[in-house]
C-alpha cells in the first residue's frame, strides 16, 4: 500500500467534514507502512510487514464530544462513522475545558521523509540481523535484537477550514550482546529518517566491545562519583525535564516549576548556564512534525537558555485561562553540547564511572524531580583517564536539576530517539545501591 498524496488526503478529510451535522468535527487520518526483524539467542525468531490506514472523527454538539474510528474508506462506511461520532457526542458529558477548533493555519514542510527508508527490503532487515548475530557468535556471545522500520502519513481537516499534511519515515536499531554466563552485557541503539544513514554493523560492534569488556564485573561502594552518562544514560532524566515545563501544572503549584508561595520560575535559572534546550522541528537531523495535536503550527522555541527558563508549554484552554500565547509542547529535545567525543570525556576524567544506559526510571518526588532507576547493560569504573574494569551496576537517586547543575562538559550531541542529547561529564551523581541487574 503507498502512502496516500496530500491532495487525496484533503479529499478524503473534506468527504468527512461534508457528512458532518454536529457543531464541530474534526477528522484525523493516519497511515502507517511499516516492517521489522527480531532475532534472539543468535537467531531470527520474528519477521514481517504491515500496512494501515485509519480515520478517527471527533464530533461536537456545545460542549460534547464523541469519537470513532474506521479502516475502512468507502462512502458508506465514512457516513456510518460520522454518525456513530455524533450519537456518542450526544451521549457524553459536558467538556468545560473543550475549545473550538483552530481555523487555517501555516505549515512549513519539515524533512522527515526519505524514500530510502520506505522503500526497505527484506534483504536491508537480513543484514540487520546478520550483523548482530555474526559477531556475537564468532565471539562466543549471544544477541538479540530489533530492527524496526516505517513509513506514515498523519493529516487531519477540521470544519473550521484547518487543513495540514505530515509524511515522515524513520528505522531503528536496537542490540543486546550478553557472555554466556550472564555476567556481561553490551547494548546499542541507533534511529535516523534516512535508511542510508544506519549502520547497523557498527553499531553492533559496539555492543560486542562492551559485552566482552563487562564480563565479571566487580562490585563498587555506592556514593557520589563523578560519571561519564551516554546519550541514552541521560535521555530519561533529560525528558522527565523538558516535559515538565508544563505551564498549568506549575500555576497549580503542582511541579517542580513552581515556587513556594505562588508563582513559577518562568525566567529564572535552574541550571548551570551552559545548559541549552530547544526543540526545533526544522532540525535535519532531528526532523519533527511541524503541528502539535490540536493544529497548533510548531517552530523553534527555546526553553532553557543559559541555564534559564524561556518558555512554558500551555494547552489552549489554560493559555486562554491565563491570556497568554498557546505555546504548544515540544516537538523534539536538542540539548547543545561541545566537539569532545564519549572517549574524549573519558580521557580527561582522573575517576568515575562510564554509564551506558539507564532503565527503569520512575518518580520519588516530583516537586524536587527526583527519580530512581538502574544502570544497564554496560557500566564501567574509569581512573586516570582509562577504562580500568567493569562494575556491577546501581540505582541511583538522582534529579535532572541537580544534574544539570552538576555539568562538567558536554560531549558532541548525538542522535537518541528522536532528540539531540549529548554525552556528559556529570559531578557528584548519586548512586544508592548495588543492583543485580546487568
């Protein structure tokens, strides 16, 4: 199934709109052509491809809203789902937070989409596979892995006249190499839009050097040490942060942005001055949509500068609360770092701890945005500028706050998931405990 065109798509949305008696509708299209391969103890276990394509229609009548959905597209079964949308609206409670829908707005074009990526063959996932397993085996070692690719469109039309249309594409890479003792781990990832960009037998040679590397690890006092966090050790925390600018919880005193008393800390600093966090759809390496969810045009907006809070994220409804600009949410995360590489980092650290990954993060407090989870998959014990030996991993207590304002260095910014995260050289991050997890 190909990717519908944006002139399809707008005649299908403005089929729907037409067949529209409530007050409001909005109508959201969503195609996704996707495949994947996964292999386990150094074999393919799973393989395959989907297509779909659904339409959801949100009708309102005053303050009602009903929805449904359908993947299938001939008239009839449009003019049934835009009924069905309207009973339900007409049976669901009232809204006081519901807004009228926006009317047209401007859109730039974002580069998000590469034929490359659309076009992945079975052979391109063999490869994926073949490049995990074939080293682990050579080494004695045993993988799994997941490569994941796809192609999709997301449109929506509203009967105020909004009309926009996003195609992008994306493959990820995932590797877990571990001893067959179950001492050592190494792990990777890897996401870009572009298919020619992946290289996944780099990637997993990487996790074959830490797998190797990690066997036997050896057990370190937990304590505050200085720590070298990879993209995906940080990535978390960094998240949990940028997501928490959300401009109604800190008015209701429910955040870490609010002050004692009342008040946020909109334009105060938070962090070490050489933190940097935007988003920018129009990133080439980062592309993004350039609307949120409710048809709200994204640009680049920064939120922190210089350490300082630039900009809270608001819903339509609480912008229109407080009289301010509906500035929407982030499209991606893009921390600016410098030029150093991970090893760069390592070399000038006379002690301290390499951290691969974490995991399982959750919340202890979030008025402070305090978090616990583990390191995995790789976690090493670094002295005068080498890595020496592999450690057992820990949980560790620590805030993306504290730990911004801990910052050492920052290493060249890396591509994690969809965002910009640099590796970095953090003081005095807080390990709690020895976990048996690898």
């Amino acid at each position: 199934m190909s990717l519908i065109s944006r002139d399809d798509a707008r005649t299908l949305l403005s089929k729907v709109v037409g067949y529209s008696q409530a007050d409001h509708v909005v109508a959201n299209l969503t195609q996704n052509n996707g495949g994947n391969i996964r292999y386990a103890r150094n074999s393919v276990s799973t393989s395959g491809r989907t297509a779909n394509m659904t339409l959801a229609v949100s009708s309102t009548f005053g303050l009602k809203t009903g929805v449904a959905t359908i993947n299938e597209f001939d008239d009839d079964a449009i003019m049934r789902t835009v009924r069905r949308a309207e009973e339900l609206a007409r049976l669901a409670p009232e809204n006081p937070e519901w807004v009228v829908p926006m009317g047209p707005q401007d859109y730039g074009e974002t580069p998000a989409y590469f034929e490359s990526t659309a076009s992945i063959s079975p052979a391109f996932r063999t490869r994926a596979a073949r490049d995990g397993i074939e080293p682990s085996a050579e080494n004695g070692l045993v993988a799994a892995g997941f490569l994941q690719d796809n192609a999709s469109v997301q449109s929506t039309m509203n009967s105020a006249g909004m009309f926009n249309y996003y195609r992008s594409s994306n493959v990820s890479f995932s590797a877990t190499i571990r001893t067959p003792d179950g001492t050592g781990s190494g792990w990777v990832s890897r996401d870009f839009n572009d298919a020619n960009l992946m290289d996944t037998g780099e990637a997993s040679q990487i996790a074959v050097r830490k797998s190797m590397l990690s066997r036997e690890p050896r057990a370190l006092e937990p304590g505050r040490y200085t720590v070298i966090l990879e993209p995906a050790a940080s990535s978390g925390l960094v998240n949990n942060l940028v997501f928490g600018l959300n401009a109604r919880t800190a008015d209701e005193g429910r955040s870490f942005m609010a002050k004692p008393g009342g008040g946020t800390k909109l334009g105060d600093r938070i962090v070490d001055e050489r933190v940097n966090i935007y988003s920018d759809p129009y990133n080439s390496e980062v592309p993004a949509r350039a609307w949120s969810a409710d048809g709200r045009p994204r640009d680049r907006t920064n939120w922190i500068e210089n350490g300082v809070v630039k900009n809270l994220f608001y819903s339509r409804y609480w912008a229109q609360q407080k009289g301010v600009e509906a500035t929407p949410g982030p499209a991606n995360i893009i921390i600016e770092g410098g030029t150093a590489s991970t090893e760069d980092l390592i070399a000038s650290t006379r002690r301290g701890v390499l951290v691969t990954r974490t995991w399982y993060i959750r919340t202890v407090d979030p008025q402070t945005l305090l978090y616990t989870g583990l390191t995995r998959d790789g976690t090493f014990f670094i002295e005068d500028g080498e890595i020496k030996y592999s450690i057992k991993n820990f949980r560790f207590n620590e805030s993306p706050i504290i730990m911004l304002n801990n910052v050492e260095e920052f290493g060249r910014p890396q591509r994690i998931n969809g965002n910009l995260i640099p590796p970095m050289k953090i003081r005095d991050f807080s390990f709690t405990s020895l976990s048996d997890a690898v």
